[in-house]
C-alpha cells in the first residue's frame, strides 16, 4: 500500500467515524424507509405505465378486429357484384388486420405477465416496507430510550460533553472566586496596615504615633473626670495611692531595721569600754 493509499484510507476512516459519531440512527431510518417508499412508488408508477400501454394495444386490436369485420362484409358484398377483384383485395387486408391482431395478442400477453409480476413485487416490496416500518418505529423508541438512559446516566456521573463544560466552569468560577477574596483579604490587610493612609497623606509614622497617644490620654483623662463626677477615685489616684503606702511601708521597714543596728552596735561599744577598763586597771 502506497502513500496516497494509505493517506486515503486513513482520512476515509476519520470521515467514517466522525458520520458515525454524528449519525442519528432515527433519521437514518426514516431516510431508509422514505427510499423504499420512493422505490415502491416507482414500481406503482411502473404498473401505470404498463397498464396503460396494455390499454392503447387492446384498444388497437379492437380497431383492428372492427376491421377485419368491415373487410369481410367488404369481400361478401364483391362476391356479390361479381367482384373478385375487390373481393380479393378486401381479404388481404383482412388477412394483414388478422396478422397485426395476432402480434398485439401476443405483445398484450408479455404486458399482462409483466403486469402481474410487476404487482406480485409491488405487493411483495409494499409488505416489506410496512414491516420495514414496524421495525424502523420500534427501532428508535429503543434508541431513544437509549439516549435518554444514557442522558441521565451521564448527569449523575458526571461524565459527557455537557458535565465536562459544567465542571469546567465551576472550577473556573471556585479559582475567581478565591482569587477575588484573596484579593479582598489583601485589601482589607493593606487598609488595616494604614498603607492606603500613607497614600493619600503626609504623615509619617511617628506622627500617626503621637495622635495614638494623644488620643489615649484624651480618653483616660475623660474616664478619670468621669469617675470623679460619680464620686470614684481615679484609676491612677488609686495606682498612685497604693504606690505611695507600698514605699511608706517599706520605708518603716528600713528605719526599724537601722534603729535594730544602732542598738547592737551600741552594745557592742559599752562591752568593748568595759574590757578596756579592767585591763587599766590590772596595769595598776
């Protein structure tokens, strides 16, 4: 097999399976069954026809037979007269008339047999084409049944050309879906972070600082006057009492601890002189 041959093929293949692919079994059917409508029509047409030219020879040979009888009373009547002559010549032209009768009885016998086998296969092609049409309907209730089953089955598995697209344009839709809310994460984030402020003003950091703190001992100070209209001691007024009684006790603490040491020392001093004085006066 050569190249072209085989290139040939190969196209012929992918047509074929492409008409199959794209083939309604339904209307290929109908097509089937309107030909051999067409074709049974044809032979109707054909019957027709021949019925017809049955018909003009059969009305032929009765002019012919109508004829024969004219040239007969023809030659009687010159055997009368005494005509042999003419009674001569009507006979041969009943003769020819009776030769051309037997030709058409022989033509109008071949029609008749035509005729009948002709409506033997009518009949025969019109009983095939009604159980051809039985067949045809049940046929593509049984497909299209088919069809539908295999519609269903393929919503509820999801497979086929349909579902494909569908799950195409879900999973399009889901990575829109969480890029846009990425997006919007982001900007939430950026808006949150002061990134949009910095852009649209001309204070830095530092100063967006201060106005912080400013602002929050804006509101302690109103939360302290606050507190002092109902009659409550201020948040720091109480830090700064506690504060202050932590620091007076521990400040006791000290003095008592100091005075503890002066009295030891003291102590100590008056045994230290007592020693002192008796080693003067054994020196004595």
């Amino acid at each position: 097999m050569g190249i072209l041959s085989r290139t040939s093929y190969v196209i012929r293949s992918k047509i074929n399976a492409i008409l199959n692919r794209s083939e309604d079994p339904g209307e290929s059917l109908d097509y089937s069954y309107e030909k051999m409508r067409d074709e049974l029509q044809e032979v109707k047409q054909g019957i027709a026809d021949l019925t017809t030219q049955k018909k003009r020879l059969e009305i032929q040979k009765r002019r012919l037979e109508e004829n024969v009888e004219k040239h007969n009373s023809q030659a009687r009547e010159a055997v009368q007269q005494d005509r042999d002559d003419l009674a001569r010549k009507a006979l041969e032209k009943k003769k020819s008339k009776m030769t051309q009768i037997e030709e058409l009885e022989g033509q109008i016998a071949d029609l008749e047999n035509t005729q009948e086998n002709l409506v033997d296969k009518k009949n025969d092609l019109q009983s095939r084409i009604e159980e051809f049409r039985t067949k045809k309907e049940t046929m593509k209730a049984r497909y299209e049944a088919a069809e539908a089953s295999t519609r269903v089955s393929e919503a509820m598995t999801g497979v086929g050309d349909e579902m494909e697209d569908v799950a195409r344009s879900i999973e399009r839709a889901e990575e829109q879906t969480d890029e846009m809310e990425a997006r919007s994460a982001a900007m939430d984030e950026l808006e949150d972070s002061g990134a949009f402020d910095d852009a649209l003003s001309d204070k830095d950091s530092i100063d967006r600082e201060l106005e912080s703190l400013s602002s929050d001992r804006e509101v302690d100070s109103e939360l302290d006057t606050l507190k002092a209209e109902m009659g409550k001691a201020p948040a720091k007024e109480e830090s700064e009492s506690a504060e202050a009684s932590e620091a007076s006790t521990d400040l006791d603490e000290e003095l008592n601890a100091d005075s503890d040491v002066d009295v030891e020392a003291e102590l100590e001093d008056s045994e230290i002189e007592a020693e002192l004085d008796e080693i003067r006066d054994d020196e004595s």
